[in-house]
C-alpha cells in the first residue's frame, strides 16, 4: 500500500493540478488522473485525456509517480541518482497529500 506520511482524504468532488501537464478530478466515486494534451494538430487549444480511473487517492498518487515520471527518466541513470530521484518523488507526493489534506480536511 502507497503511505506519503499524512493521512489522505476522501474527496468528493474537486480538481487537484498535479503538474503542467497532469490533474487529478475527482467525484463522488473515481480519482481520475488526466493528461494535458493539444486537441488538434494545429490547434492551440488544450484537453485533458484521462489516464485511469482510482477508488483511491493514493492509489492514483502512486500511478502517477510511477507511470508519469517513469516515462520521464533517461535510458541508463546511476544509483545515485535513483536515490535522489525517490526522495524527491516521495517529498513531492507528501507535498500533494498535505495540500488534498489542506485542501479538503482529513475526512472521515
């Protein structure tokens, strides 16, 4: 199970941006991960995809550091840099849950 330190909320509606190019909606039932993208290709204007469809906040916190910033990282990366990349992850999503905590109290 995915733990950022904080106990997260249940929210039952809202909208959290992740990112520039990631948010997370949210209503009574789903967390749903989106991405921005362009709508067309000569467009300027912007649309969100979703990505996934949680029951759980930090479910869908986690399919987001692990398939958003996976899909990010270069070829070949020392183990240094690993763990430098993991801390900053995990301070990153404790930042996020603090914020839905801030945000839409700690539920029930």
């Amino acid at each position: 199970m995915f733990s950022i330190g904080v106990e997260l909320p249940k929210v039952t509606k809202g909208q959290l941006k992740l990112d520039e190019n990631y948010q997370l909606v949210c209503d009574d039932d789903n967390y749903v991960l989106q991405r921005k993208r362009k709508r067309a290709k000569n467009s300027k204007a912007n649309e969100w995809q979703n990505i996934g469809y949680w029951q759980d906040l930090g479910q869908a916190l986690q399919a987001y550091s692990n398939g958003v910033r996976r899909a990010s990282l270069p070829t070949t990366i020392t183990l240094e840099e690993l763990q430098l990349l993991q801390h900053a992850h995990s301070t990153q999503i404790r930042r996020i849950g603090e914020r839905c905590v801030s945000l839409w109290g700690k539920g029930s």
